[in-house]
C-alpha cells in the first residue's frame, strides 16, 4: 500500500491510500473517508467488537479491498503518521490514536492497573503484530525519542501515543511544588527502545487565556494552589 499527503489548503491536509490488488485496509473512522474510488462492492462497513466499540467510542468500522484508491480527510489540526509494524514489534498504542491498519496487523490487548485506569481514564493498551502498516491520528506531526534504563523520561499523558511493552512507567508529578502543583499528570518512563509522542494537545487554560477573564482571575488560577480546579 502507498501513502501521500496532499495540502487542501494551508491547515487541514488529506492522505491518500493507493491500494494494489489483493490489499486490504481497516478503517477504524470511516467518517473520515472523504473519497473512494474503485468498485461499490471493494468497501464494506461492519460492526466494531464490543472492546473496540468501548475504546474507541465508535460503532462502525470499513473495510476497503484493493485495487481502489481512499482519500481519508485530516481534521484541522491533526496529522497522520504511518508506521510500519513488524513480527517482532512490542509497542503498545492508545488505541484512540489508531486511524486504520492493513490486512494482516493483529493486535492484542494489555489492561492497566486500577490506578493509572482510574488517572488517564484508560482502561487497555493495544499491541499491534505484523506485517503491514498502521495509520495513527495526532495533535502535531509525531516525534520519537529514546529511552534510558536509569535516567527516567518524563512524558504528559496526554502526550504519549506508544511505548515499549517491557518499560517501567509510574504516574507521576515532577519539578518543585509550584510546578507538581499546575502541570498534567506525567509517566515517568525508564527503560530501552523509543517511545512515540505527539507534540501537541488540547489546552484548557490556554484557551482561557485568549479568552476575557480577568487580570486578577486569571492571577488567581495560577498563583492559588489548585485554583484552576475551583475557580471557573
């Protein structure tokens, strides 16, 4: 299967997946197929399983047998990454991040424990096994840095896209106490191999800032211990 990018204008992009004979591809939003060309009867939709209906919060997923060619549309602000996936690949994804994967990626899930379930809201881990290609949808182009097994890195939840299977992850709040008490929850991570980040995330206090509140209010959000959490 080929991938290209093509710019619709100076934001939102589209990517489009050129699918040879005997090719298939699993879209996990179809929504987001903006184009199709081949044969009506080369795309049929089906019902999620029930663990990727809840992960996913989606019911409906396409499958597209080649030769076709699909136009997925990127939301304004998202990028997609193409990642090829080995037999021997043991990183575990956000499955909110998987946009589709070809015909002969499995995967398999990993539960967290109750804690970091009940911090991030996540409950699984997905481990993907090929070969073949997984499409992932991110805030930013995505970034890869590596690990170390002694001087741990520290990555926002919201941030972190993969990691290795076999990494020492704990929930975490770092810096001095101004700083433990404002920032994102973060996973301190040691270990060897790469984790996958996306550079970008939604920012609530951001957008309160370009907003109207107050001089004061806004000084009180983040002088106050927790005052983003109680002053609204």
């Amino acid at each position: 299967m080929e991938v290209s990018f093509e710019k619709s204008s100076s934001q939102a992009r589209m990517a489009t997946l050129r699918l040879d004979k005997d090719e298939s591809v699993h879209v996990l939003h179809p929504n987001q197929i903006v184009a199709f060309q081949g044969k009506s009867a080369q795309r049929e939709d089906s019902l999620m399983k029930l663990p990727s209906m809840y992960r996913k919060k989606r019911f409906i997923q396409s499958r597209v047998r080649g030769p076709a060619n699909v136009m997925l549309g990127l939301p304004e602000g998202y990028s997609m990454a193409v990642v090829p996936i080995g037999p021997d690949d043991d990183l575990l994804y956000e499955f909110r991040h998987v946009l589709f994967y070809t015909e002969g990626v499995s995967f398999t899930s990993h539960l967290q424990n109750v804690k970091n379930t009940l911090i991030t809201q996540d409950l699984v881990k997905m481990l993907f096994k090929g070969p073949g290609t997984l499409g992932l949808l991110t805030t930013g182009p995505i970034y890869q840095m590596a690990l170390d097994a002694k001087e741990p890195l520290y990555v926002d939840i919201s941030c972190l896209v993969a990691y290795p299977r076999n990494a020492q992850l704990r929930l975490c709040v770092y810096g001095n106490t101004l700083a433990s008490q404002h920032m994102n929850y973060h996973w301190e991570i040691t270990g060897k191999g790469h984790v996958l980040m996306q550079p970008c995330k939604p920012d609530r206090k951001l957008d309160e800032h370009m907003q109207s509140d107050s001089l004061l209010r806004r000084i009180a959000k983040e002088v106050i211990p927790f005052g983003g959490v109680f002053i609204k």
